[in-house]
C-alpha cells in the first residue's frame, strides 16, 4: 500500500519504453546530422515496422534536440496520468485539432505528452473531445466539391421551381423525367439487405463480397407521377450521342401522346440532367421544336434528379442478388420491375421535388441527403 501511495503522490520519472528510447536516440544522432524528418522515417520504419514513431512526432523530437535538448527519456511528472478534464487539457487538444482533424485518441495522447508535456489518459482525452461537442463522423462522399459559382445555380434552380409550385402545384401532373443507368447480369446485394437480427450469443453471419458483372446493359428511363413513359435499352457497343438521344425524344413524344392523352398540350415539362447529349445544340434544337418547357437542371445534381435519388435506387435494390443469364431475361427483368411498381412510388417520387429543393435552399445550395 505504502508503494502506491508514494507512487501516486511523489514525483518519479516515467517509465520509457526501450523502443520508444532507442527510436528518440538515433532521431538525435541523425538530427545532428542533418538528416531530413522523411529519412529518419524511412530508417526507423525499415527497423522497427509498425512500431516507428510516425513523421509528425519525429519533426517533434528534431525540433527539441536542435533547441538543445540531449534526454531521450521522458520527463519526470507526478504520479500517474491525470483523469480531469481541465483547461490546460482542452486547450491544447483543440489546439491540436486545428492542425489535423484526424488524429486519433492515441495520437493525441502522445501529441500531448511530446509537445506540451500533459500526461492524460485516453478516457480523459475522449472526454475532452466530447465536452468540446466533437464528434468523430467519416467524410461523405458527394459527386463533385462544389464551387460557389455551383452552389448560386443550384439556389436559382431551386428559386426558379419553388416559385413556379407556389404559384401552381399542379406542375407536379406535368413534370416528365428520366435518365439512363446501368444494369448487369449480376447486382451484388447491398450490406443493408442482408441485415438480420441475431441473439447476443449468436455468431454474426458472413457473406462474400461481390463483384457486379462485367455483361451489363444501358437503360433509359422516362417516367411522370403515373409510371413509366419510354423505356429503351442501348444496343451493345453503341453509346448515348445527340443523335441517339434526338431519337429517343422522338420516341418520348410519341409515348407521351399514346399514353398521356392531352399533356401535349398542356406542355410537358422536361426535367433531364445536364449531360453533354441531354445539352447539346441539336439536342436543345429538336426540343425547341416540341414546344416543351425545359426546367433548368443544375449541374452536378444527381440529388435534384428524381431518378438518381428515387428510382433507380429502388431499381437496383430489386437486382441485388437476382441472376440473368442473357440480355432478354435482363431486360425482361426491369421491363417487368418497372411496370409493376405501385404507381404511388412514382407520384412520391416527384414530390420530393419540393422538399429536396427546399433543403437545397436551406443549406445555401449544398447537397441535399434525404
């Protein structure tokens, strides 16, 4: 008892790991040197592997022994790492956290005792952080960083539709959309589908992860609040041109006539992307000449896009895990997934219009997640 108490109460030196040693002296032989911090990296990482001191606490130790210091072992401190979050504490790690944000808890713990000579323990650290409202999130993963000039024609856009909506919600029955994706023989299927629920005592379950099929095929989609409009599948070795799709729209508008009696002539209003075939001169010309309303689509927007954040992920939800064996089975497949899905999807799907331009509004033309 005698022992712990003078060894939490008396100032006695650290204890340094013959590693942790051995790695700060050859740092201050090579130092004296005027050996480069990515050099002294590269030969303690050939000596010691996983276990070298990274980069950043090596410029630490090249910076203290050029001030003059010769120790290679810890500095003497009081009893055993403090548990208190204090001031001290906090400045720092925010200090340290404006130079990197992903540090890691054991990385500020030796950042601490390296450069600012506090010794605290991870729970400390954690608390730390969390008292400071941070929270550690991975990045999300956007189309594209967009720029200021992006973000003013997505709020026009967003300006643009909301007004027309205030003014006449029944724009909603004369919105058609559409885009092309594609479909392989084989759609691994997402981790989420195969979530199941499990005991405690229960082993959780594998499963192999899988590559989507080299055979696919490219579809395009053109649907309104009632269902699917025009469905085409791109013959293989042929891509999507202002010709094909000049074409494509021909056959639009004679599906639109076929199938919607009297849009034609409440005009329909086109909501496809800002593709180089969808934005084309010839494109852009042959529309003209339907007399259709175009809405102006941002660019890089696939969250503005019906399809892209509605249908086609419902799509590729029904083709994880399902087997073709052929392209008609394929397109037999989506054909088939397309015509039965409840025609209330595809009315939900073009409502969603107003929220997400709403929130695109509402974050200053950032993207919208849901």
């Amino acid at each position: 008892m005698f022992l712990l108490y003078a060894r939490v109460n008396m100032e006695l030196p650290l204890v340094c790991s013959s590693g942790n040693c051995e790695q700060r002296a050859v740092i201050r032989f090579l130092t004296a040197e005027n050996i480069s911090s990515k050099q002294i990296h590269e030969r303690l990482k050939n000596v010691y592997g996983d276990a070298a001191m990274p980069d950043r606490t090596i410029r630490s130790w090249m910076e203290k022994f050029k001030g003059g210091r010769t120790n290679v072992h810890d500095e003497g401190r009081s009893g055993r790492p403090n548990d208190a979050v204090n001031d001290e504490t906090t400045s720092a790690v925010l200090l340290l956290l404006e130079r990197d944000r992903r540090y890691t808890i054991e990385d500020l713990k030796q950042l601490l005792e390296d450069e600012f000579l506090i010794d605290v323990s991870p729970a400390s650290i954690y608390r730390t952080l969390e008292e400071a409202g941070f929270s550690k999130v991975c990045a999300r993963w956007v189309p594209r960083l967009l720029s200021d000039e992006h973000r003013t024609k997505r709020l026009d856009s967003a300006l643009t539709f909301l007004t027309a909506y205030e003014r006449d919600t029944s724009i909603l029955h004369r919105i058609v959309t559409g885009d092309e994706t594609c479909v392989h023989y084989v759609t691994p299927t997402t981790k989420t589908a195969t979530m199941i629920w499990k005991r405690k005592e229960e082993p959780t379950p594998k499963k192999a992860k899988q590559e989507k099929s080299a055979n696919k095929l490219m579809v395009i989609v053109f649907w309104d609040h009632r269902g699917v409009i025009l469905t085409e599948f791109m013959e293989r070795g042929h891509t999507i041109n202002s010709d094909s799709y000049c074409k494509t729209l021909t056959s639009l508008r004679k599906a639109i006539k076929s199938k919607r009696p009297g849009l034609l002539s409440r005009k329909p209003i086109l909501l496809h992307d800002n593709a180089r075939p969808h934005s084309s001169r010839q494109s852009a010309e042959h529309l003209d000449s339907f007399k259709w309303e175009i809405f102006n689509h941002p660019p890089y927007s696939p969250d503005l896009a019906p399809s892209d954040f509605h249908l086609f992920p419902k799509l590729k939800g029904f083709l994880g895990g399902v087997r073709f064996n052929n392209d008609e089975e394929l397109k037999a497949g989506v054909t088939t997934w397309l015509k039965n899905l409840d025609k209330t999807e595809y009315a939900l799907g073009i409502e969603k219009l107003v929220t997400r331009y709403d929130k695109c509004l509402n974050v200053r033309g950032d993207y919208v997640e849901k």
